[in-house]
C-alpha cells in the first residue's frame, strides 16, 4: 500500500575553495541561499543539506551520504559557484538516486549597482554548463530545471521531477499479487522478470485459497467496521441485502489483510478465479473500490502492469483511478470511461453522493455484488498505460484532457466519465493504438503528464504522449 508522503531530496550545493581569500563570508553566504531556497519549496518537498560540497572529497561524502539514507528520493544538484566539472564525475560513478541539476541563482537579474562580489555568488550558470557536461558524456540522465527559485513554473518543475524520483524509488519495492489471468487477454500477458528487471516490480502468483484462509478468520466486528466506513463515504443503497453486504465487507477484510501480511502494495484477481473455486459467493468490486482509496494498486483480470500503474498514479498524482475505454463518442469528441465496477471513488465529482448499490452482475455467475458507483470530477485528467512491447520493453502511453461535465447515466452502475483528449479523439486513439497502449490505465485528476515522462527517464523506458 502507498502511503502518501512528501519526496524527500538531498540537495548537493557544489562551490570550490577558490574564493575564500576574497570573500571570507562566503560560504555562509551560499549556505544561507540554499536554505532559502529550501524554504520556499518546503511545500512540495522535504530536503536534506547539511554543508556545501567544496571539493572533490566533499561531493563524494556527501553523494555517498545520500545514497545510505533509505528516505531519500533523489538529489537536486544546485551550483553555489563555478567548480570544475570532473570533479562531480566519481561520485555520480558510484551514485544510484535519480538527480537533477536546479540551474538557478540568488539574485533574478543584474542590475547596476551589481560588482564582482555579485558575480561570484551569481555565477552557477558557467558552473552548470561544465558539471552538466561531464554529466552528459557519463551517460547519466539528468533533467535541467532553469529559472529563478522564487517562481511558481520553477517550483511546479522541481515538483513534477521529485515526485517522479519518489515514483521510480517505490518502484523498486512493489510487489504485486495476482490470482488468474483472462485467457487470452493479449496486453496483460508479459515477461514479469523483465518488469523486474527494468522497474524492479516483483509480481507473485498467488490462489484464491490463500484468501479464503483470511475469509474464515474476518470477525463481526471487522465487518461493521467496514460497513461504518461505506456510511459515512457512501449513500448506501436501502435494497442492498444485508446478508450480501457483510459477505462483502468480509471479503474486503479477507484482501487487505492478505496484503498487509504479505506486504503487497496491488493485486489483481481475475473473476473466473472467484467463481471456480467455489467458496465465494460474489466478486469483490467493493473490495476493489475501497482498497484502492487506501493507497493499493488494483487492475483487473489479472492485470499486474494495470495495478503497477495505479500505484504509480498514487505517487505521481493525488489518487490513481482504475478504469478502461468503452467507447468513442464523436459528438462530445471523448471516450466514455467505465469498467466492471472497481474505481477509486477519491476522484469522484464532489457536488453528488457517492453510491454503494444493490447490483445485478452476470460476469462470474454468482451473486450480485455491492458497488461503488459515482461519476469523476470534472477538469482536467491524465490517463496513463504501462504498455508491454517488444523484447521485454515496456512503454508508457499518455494522454492529457478534460473530464466533461457530463449527466448522469442511472443505468451504468459502474463508476464512469466522459475524457476528451487535448489531440480530439480520433487522433490520440489513432496514436494510442498505433503505441501498443492497453485496454486498462489509471486515471488522475490533473496534468500530471510530465511526471510520466520524467518517471520513465529514470527508469529507462519510452514515453509517448498522445
């Protein structure tokens, strides 16, 4: 499960020695910018700074420092004077955090009164241009954030960038289950070993058995529990059954705790896996719902790269929201939104209820199962694939628009939303289609296409906007 946190950055100020004579102050001087500037960005992230690297020596100690404390995301590399670049090369050698180069300085423009003291504390940009090309010829991804530290586009880029450092540190410790797969369902299907390879996802295969191990144990009290929860988020449908209801309150119970003991951060459990068993007398979609609210990825039918990418969409964003495309509707220019029943209902449009419903469900052949059922917020959106491709590659496929502010549709009993992509419908599902993007995503609230792009740099996969 993720649980939301600010990124924490280590900020690597690079100065050198050489100007000590001349200005005895100044290494307090340029201490005292990066704390200021820390202050302004203390709303996006927390970040660790503890002295200016002055030397070869310095910038190993601290790089290495860095990379031995487990909070830390990333490092955000800010020039306090010109330094030679060579001397940042060993320590990146050895380094294996995502970093990033804040090319900024401490005054905004040069004006009149300016004399060489102000030169030389505002001088980071010459400083830059050799350290980011001992960068460059290592091989080393490296995004450049420029402009002044005071600005909002400067604060909103070093946003995108450490919650994308944050994204690609978790990835290396998710674990996802699954319990069957669709047949024959061709985008689901990939190498998991490469997925670990490249991400550092682990996907395990596990058994409704190991579930119903869990069912057995669920107490009364777990269920109210769980059904005081729904009362205060939900408007509970008054012919929901109550002997229905508590099984899937149990059956929720069942799934976190399975998760919890087997440190799982998503799952996936493919319907008919449900129904063969023979143990379980519906699907858990309300399961699926209220977990995914918690913090856990989810994608159907076995889906591990649907659930990664929910995750993932947890981290990048506000709330990663599992849904898939029904339809092309031309005259809105959009595509209708749905899926079986499971969503996080965190993205849901804050002016109506969210509904927990009585609802017949004839995929499964068992009985009907409570679900979730709320319409997404309108403004703007991105939907996110983590695509398989070729030779265990992966690749993510994006698209930015907007949530319409669409009516109600009583007989979708799932939740839904109308998304019309920035490119118009036609050319981003040409795109889509023509990228390999899947038939599952996530979905969040607001643009957070950049933080996809600059999460697959530092895992190294491609990203396509479309």
């Amino acid at each position: 499960m993720i649980v939301k946190r600010k990124p924490k950055i280590g900020i690597l100020g690079i100065m050198q020695k050489l100007y000590d004579k001349t200005y005895p102050n100044i290494v307090e001087t340029q201490s005292n910018y990066v704390r200021n500037v820390i202050k302004e960005l203390q709303d996006i992230a927390n970040f660790k700074f503890s002295r200016p690297a002055r030397d070869r020596k310095d910038i190993e100690q601290i790089v290495e420092e860095y990379n031995n404390d487990k909070e830390l995301d990333g490092i955000m590399i800010m020039m306090l004077t010109y330094s030679p670049g060579q001397r940042i090369v060993p320590a990146l050698k050895n380094n294996k955090l995502p970093i990033m180069l804040a090319n900024t300085q401490p005054l905004p423009s040069v004006t009149q009164d300016w004399n060489m003291e102000h030169l030389t504390y505002n001088q980071g940009i010459h400083g830059a241009q050799d350290n980011m090309n001992a960068i460059v010829r290592l091989g080393i991804n490296c995004p450049v954030i420029s402009g002044d530290w005071k600005d909002e586009a400067f604060k909103k880029e070093i946003e995108d960038w450490a919650l994308a450092a944050q994204a690609a540190k978790a990835a290396k410790r998710i674990r996802i289950a699954v319990i069957g797969r669709m047949p024959g369902m061709g985008d689901i299907t990939f190498d998991s070993s490469a997925l670990l390879k490249k991400l550092g996802v682990e996907v395990v295969d596990e058994s409704m058995g190991k579930i119903y191990s869990y069912l057995e144990k669920v107490t009364k009290e777990e269920i109210e529990k769980v059904k005081g929860e729904n009362a205060k988020n939900f408007e509970i449908d008054p012919n929901l059954k109550e002997e229905q209801y508590n099984f899937a309150a149990k059956f929720q119970v069942a799934i976190e705790k399975f998760l919890k003991d087997e440190n799982y951060d998503g799952y996936s459990i493919y319907f008919d896996s449900v129904k063969d068993d023979g143990r379980f007398e519906q699907l858990p979609l309300m399961a699926a719902s209220n977990l995914m609210a918690k913090g856990y990825g989810y994608g159907a039918e076995g889906d591990a790269l649907a659930a990664t990418a929910v995750i993932l969409g947890h981290i990048l964003g506000e709330n990663g929201h599992f849904t898939e495309m029904y339809a092309m509707d031309f005259e809105r220019d959009s595509i209708f939104m749905s899926h079986m029943g499971e969503g996080n209902w965190k993205v849901a449009r804050k002016d109506k209820p969210i509904k927990l419903i009585d609802r017949f469900l004839g995929i499964g052949d068992l009985n009907n199962p409570p679900t979730i059922v709320f319409n997404v917020q309108p403004g703007q959106g991105t939907i996110a694939s983590l695509a398989p491709i070729s030779e265990g590659n992966f690749r993510l496929v994006v698209s930015k628009g907007e949530v319409l502010d669409s009516e109600e549709y009583p007989n979708v009993e799932m939740p839904y939303f109308h998304f019309k992509p920035d490119t118009g419908v036609r050319d981003s599902m040409k795109n889509w289609l023509k990228n390999g993007g899947t038939h599952h995503q996530c979905f969040n609230i607001g643009d957070i296409v950049r933080r996809w792009e600059l999460f697959a740099e530092m895992v190294g996969i491609e990203c396509v906007r479309v």
